[in-house]
C-alpha cells in the first residue's frame, strides 16, 4: 500500500476507535445510559409506593371520619375487634366439630 492509503486509513481508524469509545464511555460511565436506567426504575418503584400510600391514607382518613360522625359504625368496630356486647345479650358459641355419644368426631354436616 502507498503511503497515502495508509495515511487516508488511520483518520477514520483514529475516528471509529474515539467513536467506540465515546459510547462506552456514555453507556457505562458514572452517569451513563445504564445508571439513568436504573433510576428511572427505581423512580417508578417509588412513584408505585406512593401512590399506595397515598390510598392507605385516603382510606384511614375515612376510617376516622367513619369513627366521628357514625355511630353504628363505631358500635360495629368496637363489636368486631372488642368482641363487646349490648346489655341483655347472650352470646352463643359452638365448636366447630362435636363428638358423637360413641366418641366420634362429627362434623357440622354430619349431625
């Protein structure tokens, strides 16, 4: 090859090496395209936990304006999770399975 050719050869070599270089340099650097990647995951990830939060706060907000303003509602937490009773009340409970008068374990369908 002439001297020539080979100087016309190493500019776009020299040009093609800086290239490469260059979008390895943008794809994996420090703050490359794979870290602003990973950001906007995790960005997403956050925004998901907000907006979760967001509707668990809207529904105890809910809850405590239920607890204010209506009574019977109070009445029916403080029945489910206080297992209290009005005055007069009998409460009833039941195993869930009884034994036979032989000893047998029956079930609720069984009897």
């Amino acid at each position: 090859m002439s001297p020539r050719i080979k100087k016309l050869l190493k500019i776009p070599l020299i040009v093609l090496c800086l290239s490469i270089l260059s979008v390895v340099w943008l794809g994996f650097g420090e703050s490359g395209f794979v870290r602003l990647y990973r950001s906007e995951a995790e960005r997403q990830t956050c925004i998901e936990r907000i907006r979760r939060l967001a509707e668990e706060n809207q529904a105890l907000l809910n809850e405590v304006h239920l607890l204010r303003t209506d009574m019977k509602y109070v009445e029916s937490v403080a029945r489910r999770e206080l297992n209290l009773i009005k005055e007069n009340e009998i409460i009833y409970r039941f195993s869930k399975e009884a034994k036979r008068e032989d000893g047998k374990k029956v079930s609720g369908n069984d009897r």
